[in-house]
C-alpha cells in the first residue's frame, strides 16, 4: 500500500514556511539564536527546556513543533510514530562549543549541559519528549539530503508495520548556516480513514519536489 | 548573606538558561529540585561546576552537595562558611 506525506515545512534564512506557504518571517540580518527566538516566542507556547537547548535542537524542535501542531489536528498516534533525520555537520556546532570549555587546562570546566548536546540525535530525544513519540528513531549523516535514501528507510518500517507515522527531513546547522527541511508521513491504511486529508505520495520524486519548493 | 544570595540568583539564571525567570521569582528559601525551581540533574551538575569556578568550591561529596543545594539560601550558607 502507497504512504502519503500530509505536511512538510522549511525553516532557513529567517523564513519558516508551512506547506510552501510563508509562515514565519523574522527581522531582517537577524542571527539564528535571536531568529529562532521570535519563531518560538510567536507560537506562544511556555517551554523552558527549549532554552536550554543547542542551536540543533532548537532548530529541529521548532520545525517539529509546528508541523506537528498541524497534524495533531488530523489526529496521529506518537507511539506509532517514527524520527529519521538526517544532516551533513551531525553535533559539529555543539562540539566545538564543549571543546572551548575543556581547551584550555588553567581554565578548565566542562560544562555537563553542553555536553549532553554533543549527539545529533539528542534533537530527536527532545521532539519525542516533548511529542511522547515513542516508535523508532535514526539520525543519518549525509553530505546533502539523500531523498533515495530516506523514502527507502521509511517505507521499509511501513511495510514491515513497524510503524504508522513517520516525521522525516534534513536538520543541519553549523556555524550560523542553518536549514530545516521536514515532512509528515502517514500510512496509507491511515489516511484512508480520513479522506478530507490533502497528501502527496511518498516517493523519491515528491520529496525532491517539496525540499526545493 | 542578602548580596550573596541576589548574586547567586543571577548566576543560576545565567547558568542553567532559565529565561524567562527573573531574580525577584525566586524564593531563596524554596526548594530547588522538584518544586520550586524543578531543576534537574543536568542542572545539578551546572551548579557543581557554577560552584566550584566561581567560589572555588569542590563539592565531591553526593550527600554534602544534596543539603547544599537544598535552597539558594543553603548554598550561600555554604559559601559564606567555606570560601577561601
């Protein structure tokens, strides 16, 4: 049976954009840290764990977040539900923080809550947290987003059932640059429940459709 | 003690990232884990850290380092008893 992506979003160069459509514009020569700020301020949630996150974090929490606001609506079950991410710079930014942290041995104080960072699945750890998304996770390294790949991976774990909702895409951040690119993917066996859904087959050729809309 | 303690309230905010707290929100004589601030253990190793490069306090014993941070209060006490 086909599976079907219900939602994707994009956050890069201040823009979050919700299904190809503006969703979020931030100041103009705004940095990542006070960029990702506004969009969190903006969705008038309280959650001060997110404070304490690194910019990785951060990033794919807030993409998450609002993609998954929007499939709450439809309805999904996070302990069906699968993370598979993917990036190029895995916990890099974060490392080279906790490096200056223990460099030099006359100032020496490494700091648990940046070391804790220092994996790039840690975001997945947060959005299940958050989510209690409880179904299989995997965080891939790649040079760019490998769609082959990840539709592959995906629709393996829905023909084996192992899972019925997948939130999949590209989280890479590195020394300021940032992209988020995530979708929503939902088992054809689901959404046949609910027809007033709009969704695009899961293939190779959507995904690199929406990663460059 | 009360400079100590005001002082204290701003480097744990600073430290362990509580954004939107403010010095006034804290009660010096609230519990810090569980109620009251609801730090956790990553936060408990923070204050370890905060503790010993800001006071110069080495804090290797678990059941000492439970009642120090008990409260802001407790753990200017201990500074104020201990600093060299």
């Amino acid at each position: 049976m086909d599976n079907f992506i219900s939602s994707f979003i994009r956050i890069s160069n201040n823009l979050v954009s919700l299904n190809g459509a503006p969703f979020f514009r931030g100041s103009a020569g705004e940095e990542f840290e006070g960029f990702i700020k506004q969009v969190y301020k903006s969705l008038g949630i309280t959650y001060s764990t997110f404070y304490k996150m690194d910019n990785l974090s951060k990033l794919g929490f807030i993409a998450a977040e609002i993609l998954l606001n929007t499939e709450k609506k439809i309805g999904f079950a996070p302990e069906k539900t699968g993370i598979f991410f993917q990036n190029s710079s895995s916990s890099l930014d974060t490392d080279f923080t906790y490096f200056n942290t223990i460099k030099d041995k006359e100032n020496y104080f490494p700091s648990p809550a940046v070391f804790v960072y220092t994996l790039p699945n840690i975001v997945i750890g947060e959005i299940c947290i958050r989510n209690k998304i409880k179904g299989e996770n995997s965080f891939f390294i790649a040079e760019t987003f490998d769609p082959e790949f990840m539709e592959a991976y995906v629709e393996e774990l829905f023909a084996h059932e192992l899972i019925e909702y997948a939130l999949c895409g590209w989280v890479e951040l590195f020394e300021g640059n940032y992209e988020a690119f995530l979708y929503f993917v939902r088992s054809g066996k689901k959404l046949s429940e609910n027809s007033s859904v709009k969704a695009k087959l899961h293939s190779t050729e959507t995904l690199k459709k929406i990663f460059t809309e | 003690m009360d400079e100590l303690i005001s002082k204290l309230k701003e480097q744990i905010i600073k430290a362990l990232k509580l954004e939107d707290v403010k010095p006034e929100d804290i009660d010096a004589d609230a519990p810090l884990f569980g109620e009251g601030l609801g730090l956790d253990s990553i936060d408990a190793l923070e204050l370890i850290v905060l503790m010993e490069k800001d006071y110069g306090l080495r804090l290797e014993n678990a059941s000492v380092a439970k009642t120090v941070f008990t409260s802001i209060r407790t753990m200017a006490e201990y500074i104020q008893q201990h600093k060299k």
